[in-house]
C-alpha cells in the first residue's frame, strides 16, 4: 500500500510596502479628522436650524447626522482644517543628518 502526502502550502500575506503604508496613514488620518470635525459641524447646523416643523419628523435627525457625517468627511478629504497634515506629518520618520 502506497500512501501519498500532499501539503497544501498555507498563503502568506503580501508584504506591506511603505506606499501602502503610506496611503493607509493617510486614510486613517482624514478618518480621525472627520471624526473630530463632525459633532462641531452638528452643533453648528443645530444651530442655524432652529426649531422648523422639518426638525421634528421622524428619522430628520438621522438624516441630519448621515448628511453632517457626510459633509465632515468632504472636509477631511479636501484637507480639512490642518489636523490630518499635522498626524501624517508626526507619523513621518525623522530626519537624520548624514554626517560623515
């Protein structure tokens, strides 16, 4: 009796270049600048809003987070308010002077 033993080599995850890297902390930071900018932006629209008849139909206020939500992440992508530049920018490695 002939017995075969077949492995099955298990995938390994690609390797994560630095440009990946890059772009994935880039995202995250836009992300957590949306983050931040959304409940400023929510007050402010409570704010000019008032208080309209619009306000109190059911579901107004989720419609009005999803749109704030919205609105902060436009914000963050097109370069906010400086926030996201400034965690890319302490994310980046120091720079050393090559002294001989």
């Amino acid at each position: 009796m002939n017995i075969t033993h077949v492995t099955k080599s298990i995938p390994q995850p690609a390797a994560s270049t630095p440009a990946k890297a890059a772009l994935k902390n880039e995202k995250a930071a836009h992300d957590f600048e949306a983050m931040l900018l959304t409940p400023v932006l929510d007050a402010l629209q409570k704010t000019f809003a008032g208080d309209s008849e619009d306000s109190k139909t059911p579901g107004a206020s989720d419609y009005r987070a999803l749109a704030t939500q919205a609105l902060a992440q436009s914000i963050a992508a097109r370069g906010g308010i400086g926030i996201a530049h400034l965690i890319l920018r302490h994310l980046e490695p120091p720079k050393v002077s090559g002294g001989g």
